[in-house]
C-alpha cells in the first residue's frame, strides 16, 4: 500500500523544492514514519498532490534513489529501502552537492560561457565563501 506524504513546501524560500521534497522524506525515514518497504506516491501522484512540476518530484527521487535511501522498480513503484546509516546520511549530502553543482554548471552553459571561466567563476567564488567564513 502506497504511504501518503502530506506535507506543505515553502515556495517562497529560498530553498529549491525538489530539496525541500528531500528532506522531508530524508526526516520521516529517519523519524521511523516512513519504513522499510514502504511504498512511495508515484512521481505523478506526489507532483499533482504539492501541486508541482513532475520534473521537480522525479528530480527528489532520483537524489534519493542515488544516495540509497529509496529504490524505483519500473511499473512497481518507489519503495523505501533499509533503515538509513551514517553512510546515507553522507551519500544524500554528496549526491545532494552534485546535482547544485550541475545545476550551476547547466545554467552558466545556457548563458554562453565556457567551461574554463565558469571554472574560474566557481573557483573564485568558492576562494570568497572560503575567505568569508574564516573572517567570520
């Protein structure tokens, strides 16, 4: 039987929904609501109930799936897999890094610039995070 995941998104902050979508599945794993085997809304179901793009709940998933924490089975559904260990909690954050990452290099891409300087724009901007938090 599929779980329902009532849950309410803040689109006015300034966290992207499909992480918001994380986390919230991310708590109620480790909070025990969601369990093994559980079985997930479908992208569809989960997209029309937050009344979002289907794009943004399959892009969830996917972080999910690739950090361990959920396993789609094409035409039987997502399910929740083994309780989450320190290694999950690791992976979503790695995952959840790669996919920013992506998304900045997809966006600078799309604007026209090179590989090289949205290399140098990234480096020089982490180098000011970097400075930024020591000086803080």
């Amino acid at each position: 039987m599929t779980v329902e995941l009532h849950f309410q998104l803040d689109f006015r902050s300034g966290t992207p929904i499909y992480e918001q979508i994380v986390e919230e599945v991310r708590r109620r794993i480790h909070g025990g609501q969601l369990k093994p085997g559980d079985q997930l809304p479908t992208v569809r179901q989960l997209a029309l109930e937050l009344r979002v793009n289907f794009n943004t709940v399959a892009r969830a998933y996917r972080i999910l799936d690739e950090a361990g924490m959920i396993s789609t089975q094409q035409g039987r559904g997502t399910y929740i897999l083994a309780p989450p260990d320190a290694d999950h909690g690791e992976r979503l954050r790695q995952v959840t890094l790669e996919h920013l990452a992506e998304d900045f290099a997809q966006q600078a891409l799309r604007l026209g610039y090179s590989p090289r300087v949205i290399r140098e724009a990234f480096e020089k901007a982490l180098l000011r995070g970097l400075s930024d938090e020591s000086n803080g």
